[in-house]
C-alpha cells in the first residue's frame, strides 16, 4: 500500500478506530494527537495550544470574531497579520506536508484532505453513521452521559464541519471532497475496515 | 445477497455500468429504462413522457415555473392538483416500492433511495468521478462531441441535482443521504464492484 490515507469523520462513527486498524493492517504511521504533539514541537506553539484547534470554531461568525481579537503580528512563526487559529492551522499544515513527504500513513481529521490536495498519492475517506448509532457508541466509547450525548454530538459535528468550511471554502459533508464514504454503522466497522482495504486494492 | 441497492450518479461517472455488473454478480434483476417502461404501462402515461423525466428540471425556478403552467386537474390517473412532472413522479416512486417489494434487485437513478426511505433493507449507494475521467468516458462511451462534452456532463449534472432536490428536499451531493460513496476513476469500475460487494458481505 504506497497511499496516505487521509479520514473525515463524525464524531462517534468511528473514524478514528477504523484509521488505527487500517494503519496497523498496513504497517504505517497514524496520526491524531500526534500529530498535535508533532506540529506544536515544531513550530514552538505551546502544546495546548493545538489541542482540540480543531472543535475551536464554534460558528462562522463566532469565529471569524475570535479571530478579530485574537493577536496579530506576532512574527515569531512567520506568519505575521494572521489570527492565532490561522496560525495553527499554517502550522499544522506544514506537519501534514511533512508527514506525508516520508511516506505511506493514516492522517484523521484536521482538512489533511485539502492541505495534501496536490498530492496524487493521497486518498481521502470519510466515515459517517446514524445519530442513533453514535449516541450509543459515543456513550459507551467516551463515557458520555445520556441526556447530554446528543448536544454533544450535534456540537462537535457543527464544529468540524464550520472548521473545515472555513479553512477549505467548501461543506464538510460534500461527497465530491472525498474518494470514498462509508457509513460504518449498517455494516460494522471491521466491514468498513474491508470495504477500505478492497477499494485501495489489497 | 438480500438488500435492495440504489445508485445515484454522476454523469460519465459509470454509476450504470457498475449497477449492472453488481446485478448480474448476484442474480438480481437491474432496473433503469425498464422501470421507465413499467411505470408508463402501470399508470397509463405515455411512455415518451417518461424518458428523462429525472432531466427535466434544468433548475430550480425554472422547473417551477414549468410545473405552474403543466396540465392541471387531470383525474385520470388520480393525482389531481398536481402538475405532470410530480404526477410522473409519483407513477415512478409507486414502481419503486412494487419493485422493492418483490425483492432484491438494483436501481439507478430517480431518488429511489429517498423513496424507499422506510424500509430497512436498501443501501443507497453514490458513484462519483472526477471531471476529467468523465470527459473521456462520456467520449467514449456515449460519443459525445469532444468540444461539447464537458457542457453536456455538467448540464446533466445540474439537472440530476435540482431533481433529487426538488424531490427530496436535500443537497443530491450530501454524503449523508447515502451508505457508500465511490469514486469510481481512482481505482476502476471492476475495483468499485469489489468494493461495494465487499461493503455488502460478500
């Protein structure tokens, strides 16, 4: 397998899971927090800093004021006149760059799809599910309490999808962004695990 | 095998090709002009006005004006106050359920996986292709004028989008109306089949 595998998720489908077996089945790198961990090192950001960048942008418009007072000018990183989140976001990009410079991996979430766009070897793959699978899993999984699983979910996906769309310019939830959707609910994740591997060819 | 399969599909993106060759692999019967066929001798339409119905609606405030200045009041089939285009529709989605009903079979096309929403048994698939692999499909395979082709894919697009989303009420290219989603040029319309019936538990 000579791919960077880059997945788009909703929160609770699974994603995530089927990235860490899809990269153990290949033998590769995956990365998620480390590649938090790995960006922040580099660019001299605190760490903190790049944790959950990704579930920052609350709306557009939230975030478009966050991005008014955030600090400018900061020429530390290079990327002076830009709000911190644009920063990050510069920062994280060029880890991604990076990583998939060294080879074949499993990339989750963080716009790798966009940020890795004029790249032929990358194939870019989403996995969704149900509201009702996800509630259950996402309670069972990340132990969240049952009255607030729902808000939860509905937060986060609202997140993601403003973050992508405002880094990309284009909705999340376009099937044209991606080379493969696979909802792992109907089926299970180890089937959608399968149905990845058979599409990028065993 | 046992699940009714929809396709939807992008112009030249061999959405068609696939679903006969997902039809012919498990035994089932593969519904595209025979369903045409069938819901024009079922209502009692004429079978021309059957043929590209799903390509009428150029887009959307055309195809309203359109419906506004449709027969109207018309008993005979028993849809009165509804305009020729919807009261096709609705010929066409009755044939949908009577062909679900009597088992697994594959559907291209004309929102099936909209109208067969209710039952639990279908999986509502989505085949997907770059532009430039469309151009050269649609060349080749319909014989379409090199200068014009790419007018006529997207013009076929637009019309297949502004059906789904009049009929339905939702984007044709969110990924969320659908179980899979395959980009067919990737990797091949063999390699498709294998991945959808590797998705379906072979």
């Amino acid at each position: 397998m000579d791919k960077v595998i880059t997945i788009g998720r909703q929160y609770g489908s699974g994603g995530r899971e089927i990235g860490e077996k899809l990269a153990k089945r290949y033998g590769i790198p995956f990365y998620d927090n480390e590649l938090i961990t790995r960006a922040a090192k580099e660019s001299g950001f605190a760490e903190e800093s790049f944790q959950n960048a990704e579930d920052k942008a609350t709306n557009s418009l939230l975030y478009s004021l966050a991005m008014g007072i955030n600090v400018y000018g900061n020429q530390d990183f290079g990327f002076s006149g830009l709000s911190l989140d644009d920063r990050i976001f510069l920062a994280q990009s060029n880890v991604i760059r990076k990583i998939a410079e060294e080879g074949p991996c499993v990339i989750v979430g963080r716009c790798a799809d966009y940020v890795l766009k004029e790249r032929e070897d990358v194939v870019n793959i989403f996995i969704s599910a149900s509201m009702d699978y996800r509630l259950k899993r996402a309670i069972v999984q990340y132990g969240l309490e049952e009255k607030k699983a729902a808000g939860i979910i509905l937060k986060n996906d609202k997140r993601r999808g403003n973050y992508y769309n405002y880094h990309v310019g284009e909705k999340w939830t376009n099937l044209n962004n991606y080379d493969l959707v696979v909802r792992s609910d109907v089926m299970g994740i180890d089937n959608a695990v399968e149905c990845i591997c058979t599409y990028l060819g065993k």
